[in-house]
C-alpha cells in the first residue's frame, strides 16, 4: 500500500508518539511492511484478519527477539521478518484454500 506524502508524515509521527508513549523508542518501524502485511491478510481472509495478523507478528516477533536488554536491534529486525515472511505466506496459502483447511500444521509449534 502507498503512502501519500501527508499519509506518511502523519503516520510517522503517529508512530513516534505511540513509540514514546510505549517507551519503545529505539524501535524502527517498517510502515510499508506492516500496511502491506495488513493488506494481503485482509484481501486473503477477511478484513478483520488485518489487526490480528499484524498483532500477531508484532508479539511472535517480541517473543523470538527478547525483551528489554536480551535482543539487539538486529534480532528484532529479523524476528519480524520471520515472522512476518510465516503471515503473508499464510495469506497466500488462504487466497487458494479455507484458512483453516490443512490447519497450517506446519507453521505451529
């Protein structure tokens, strides 16, 4: 999904607010990543799909990096595109079949 210029100012200083207020402030946000994530899972499933999945991401991403002092900058960059990578291949598996028809096995625990 692309941003307007007056999108993307807003957005980002939304986020940095958001950011500050969560005391997250060394996060970098992929604004582009998490629309498109957002995008294609609700194309895919259903519109409602689109906060959860990013949710989801968002907290399997915190789980795999650590918390506080445990994970660098580094490890949760690429604890979200792992698990970013894991959601959208699921929206596409869901534009060809049910959600739920082969219960994603393979992509749980």
């Amino acid at each position: 999904m692309a941003l307007n210029d007056d999108e993307a100012q807003v957005l980002e200083l939304w986020t940095h607010r958001l950011t500050q207020a969560l005391q997250i402030l060394d996060l970098k946000v992929d604004p582009e990543l998490i629309l498109d994530l957002a995008r294609k899972s609700a194309d895919s499933v259903t519109h409602a799909a689109a906060p959860i999945t990013t949710f989801l991401v968002g907290y399997a991403a915190g789980l795999e990096a650590g918390t506080g002092s445990a994970g660098s900058k580094a490890a949760s960059a690429a604890s979200i595109t792992k698990a970013a990578d894991v959601a959208l291949q699921l929206c596409e598996d869901a534009r060809h079949q049910e959600p739920g028809a082969q219960g994603w096995t393979h992509s749980a625990q």
